[in-house]
C-alpha cells in the first residue's frame, strides 16, 4: 500500500482503496463516504459533542490559535461541514477578509451554510463544493488552508495535500486536524473499547446509523500516523512541517508552510 492508501494492482486488474478496513475500487469510495455523509450530516454536531464528550471544541481552538490568521486575509477551510471553523476564522479576518467552506458533500455544505447564516456568519463566507484532490482555485490564493477531521476521508492524500500546498500563497500554511495514534502508554486498548462498542451504539440511538460511525473508527486506524502524515506533507512541498498531539495523540495538529 503506498502512502495515500492505495493498492495499486497489476496490469488489467483493479485499483483499490481502503475504505475503513474494506478494499473497495478507488472510484467507489467517493460516493460511499458520501452515503456516510449524506446519512449524518443532519446530526453531525450532536454526535460530535457526545463522541468527544465536547472536546473537540478545544481542540479547534487550538487550532485557530496556531493559524495565524489576521484580519483581510484569506482562508479555506476544506472539509468544513457544519462550520466549526469557519465561523472562528470569519471573525479573525473580518469583513476585509474572505472565507470559503468547501466540502466535497452537498448535504454537509447545506447544513454548514444553514448553521452559519442562523449564527449570523454572512458577508464575508463562500461556500464551493469541492473535492479536496483537485481544488477548484488558482495558484497562490489563500493565506491559511485547513482541513479538520476530513482528510482521513480523502482516496489520494498526497494529491490532496499536493492541491493544498498549490493554492496556498507564498508564506502560508497549512493546518490538519485529524484522529492520530495514542501515544500514551495503555490509552490504545481503551481507546479502541471506545470506539468499536460505544460510538457505533451512539451512532444507532442518536442519528439511527450504526455502521456509519463503525466506518468512523476504522477509518481512523487506517489514517497515517503523525510522523507518515508529517512525511508526507513534506513531500507534498510544505516546509518546517510539525504536529502537536493532543489529548495524548488521539488528536493530532499537523502544521505545515509554503515557504
């Protein structure tokens, strides 16, 4: 398996990719994370409060304090399904800056859009539908890209790290939020109890999806761990690449520039 995850197979056979612990064609995993999108998107926040007992909300504060992020500039948080971020970042840049949330779903998009413009987030956010792979943006256009929680999710990691560094301006950098390895002695067994028994129960009395949220924590042990991600954003062209693990490396913040 090469470092995006993919097999590549031998003449005239098939191409495959993870898609948690299943090998499914490369071309099918796109519209299968898509079903798993369409299906929670609706209650995606609730889900994320009660799987992280509502940790997640400093682990994007944290994130938006390592941004760097200043007023009039511009930001793409890819991923960005129900907002998190980009509200944070639309307040940091102001009515002078620029935001766009790009997410690959429609129905994540649609609930992120609803979500903002309730919060009263409007004027200086864009929505795209966008696949991180091929991101629809020219050369050197953002001061900041993140993307949280989402790259696990991506066929081809290094092509869509590859993008991120392409449209990112000279000077930029790029932030990953995404489920890591526990580097905590024990954690590991306990962590993986959790996520095999409890999220998958969670998933099936809260949003009436169990198999989603299995596929949840499978796709986190099939993610690279934080020094493979870290080598592959310097493949990817990014410069004074570093992470920081958090809640003892079930969470990790990979931070990269484009010098």
């Amino acid at each position: 398996m090469n470092e995006a995850g993919k097999n590549t197979e031998s003449a005239g056979q098939t191409e495959t990719t993870h898609f948690g612990y299943k090998e499914v064609p490369v071309e099918e995993k796109v519209e299968k994370v898509g079903e798993v999108f369409h299906s929670v998107a609706a209650k995606y926040d609730l889900m994320n409060d009660l799987m992280s007992m509502g940790i997640h909300r400093i682990w994007k504060r944290f994130t938006i304090d390592q941004s760097g992020v200043r007023y009039g500039q511009r930001v793409l948080d890819i991923a960005g399904g129900t907002g998190d971020l980009t509200a944070r970042f639309a307040k940091r840049v102001g009515p002078e800056g620029e935001v766009i949330l790009a997410d690959i779903n429609s129905s994540m998009l649609n609930v992120g859009r609803d979500r903002l413009t309730d919060r009263g987030v409007v004027g200086n956010v864009r929505y795209v539908q966008a696949n991180a792979e091929c991101l629809p943006f020219e050369d050197d256009s953002f001061d900041c890209v993140s993307i949280a929680f989402g790259l696990r999710n991506v066929t081809d990691k290094q092509k869509a790290l590859e993008s991120m560094y392409r449209v990112l301006k000279p000077g930029g950098r790029l932030l990953v939020l995404e489920f890591s390895k526990p580097n905590v002695p024990g954690l590991s067994k306990v962590y993986d109890v959790y996520s095999f028994t409890a999220l998958p129960v969670m998933g099936k009395l809260v949003a009436n999806d169990s198999d989603s949220y299995r596929y949840l924590a499978e796709s986190i042990r099939m993610h690279p761990d934080q020094e493979t991600l870290k080598g592959m954003m310097e493949t990817a062209g990014f410069e004074r690449v570093s992470y920081h693990n958090l809640t003892g490396g079930i969470v990790a913040l990979h931070k990269g520039f484009k010098i």
